[in-house]
C-alpha cells in the first residue's frame, strides 16, 4: 500500500513512544527523510529530563487558525524579551501533536507528559488565553511542587541562598551553577522566583531565564521552540547599528504552517 505524508506522520506519531521506533522514511521524490516532530520533540525531553507539552491540534480549519495565531503570539512575545512568555516556554519542550499519539481525552486541548513520554494531566484550552493554561497545566494541582523537589539538588539550594547572600564572587559562583545546569534545574528556578516574589520584589532568578532564552535565540542550530511547525524566522531590528560590532541577530518566529497537518 503506498503511504502518503498524512499516513506517515500520522503512524510516526501513534508510534512515537514504541521502545526502538527511531528510523527514518523517504517518500517519493524526496531528498531529506522526514522526521517526526513528536520523535524530536521526546528526544529533547529526555536529554534535557525535561516535562513535554504536547498542544493538540484542532479538527476544524478554523480552529487551527486560532491556535496559530495564538501561538505565534505567544513565541513573537518570547523571542521580544516578553519574561512570563519566555519562562513559559522554557519550563517545557512543546510539540503540537495529534491526539491519538499523547493518550489524549475527549475535550482536551493540551496534555503534559514526563520526560519519558508517559502522560501526566490534560486540560481544555482556550487559544484566547494561551499563556494563562499552559502556566495551569505545568503548575497546576501541585505538579511544580513535585517537579521542582525531584529535580532540586543541595548545590542549586546553596546556590539561591548565595545569589541572596550579597557577596559579588559567591552571587558570580551561583549564578554560573545555576546557568550550566539550567535546563535540568528549570522547575526548581521557577518554583524559587515564585517564591522570591511572594512579596512584590522582582528575583534576580529572571536573569537566568532570559538569558538562557536569548543564548537560544543566537544558537542557529537550536532546537524549535515549538516542534510540528514550520516558522519563517525574521531578523529583528538591531538597536545599536552605529556600534559596527559584528553581531549574530536574534529573530522573530512568524507561523507558517503545522508539520502535522
């Protein structure tokens, strides 16, 4: 039976986490082997232990519409130093995916997944407020709670109270812990700027997210902020063209179209 680019995409997603499903298949006429974006996005989860989210994609054409706007939105607000939408990206590896292939149930509109690829929790969600339930569905009913506590390790806990501690080499040694590990500490550094700011104050903890965010921003061969979709990548305006410094530019993500259509 010939298999069709809807057909594979669709049997390389239900098959996504199938211990050894990791080849590859050319269609006719095509040079490049086509990956599956769930395929990527779990081989990032697990090298970096972190949770997924996968976003499920809408039957309705004018639903998707939405969902794109909406998610273009959310990635133009990261990649223009927007903070909550660049903690909320990096808190996850995102994946816009089928149902079918992330044990999906009826109503749900995103679903949360270990870094195994086994499911967590799901929620509807309403593309008109985006940020708002992706933040529910990571932080939600204790999970940054149980997230943060199995990841925090005793030198991130000494590391926070040196950023505290007002001394500048022990706030230079913490933050440079906390930078080199930051993809695997991301749930304890959220948990503990929560924290920090219980009282109105700002942490200092954003630096490391936004800088981690911008490093990502630089790195040309950087994973997809958001797997299953295909962005136009626009250099943004450089706000010191007089300066002559030879600069990689950062880039804005303008949506083109879903890989899982």
């Amino acid at each position: 039976m010939a298999l069709d680019r809807r057909d594979f995409l669709r049997q390389a997603g239900a098959a996504a986490f199938l211990i050894g499903f990791s080849s590859l298949r050319r269609l006719p006429g095509q040079d490049e082997p086509l990956r599956s974006p769930i395929l990527d996005a779990l081989g990032q989860m697990r090298r970096r232990r972190s949770h997924g989210v996968a976003i499920l994609l809408p039957e309705r054409p004018e639903d998707r519409e939405r969902l794109a706007g909406a998610l273009e939105a959310l990635v133009r607000r990261a990649d223009s130093d927007d903070y909550e939408a660049q903690e909320i990206l990096l808190e996850a590896v995102y994946v816009c995916a089928a149902p079918a292939a992330v044990d999906a149930r009826p109503g749900e509109g995103a679903v949360l997944l270990d870094f195994s690829g086994k499911r967590v929790a799901g929620i509807p969600l309403d593309p008109d407020a985006l940020a708002a339930g992706i933040r529910g569905l990571l932080h939600g009913e204790g999970r940054l709670e149980a997230r943060a506590k199995a990841v925090l390790t005793p030198e991130a806990r000494d590391a926070f109270r040196g950023i505290r501690s007002g001394d500048a080499e022990e706030q230079q040694r913490s933050y440079a812990l906390l930078h080199d590990s930051f993809d695997s500490l991301v749930p304890a550094i959220v948990a503990e700027r929560i924290r920090e700011e219980s009282d109105g104050t700002l942490s200092p903890l954003r630096a490391l997210a936004r800088r981690a965010f911008l490093l990502r921003s630089f790195t040309p061969d950087a994973p997809e902020v958001v797997h299953g979709v295909v962005w136009k990548k626009e250099d943004l305006p450089d706000p010191c063209p007089p300066c002559g410094m030879a600069l990689v530019p950062r880039v804005s993500r303008k949506f083109l179209r879903f890989l899982t259509e």
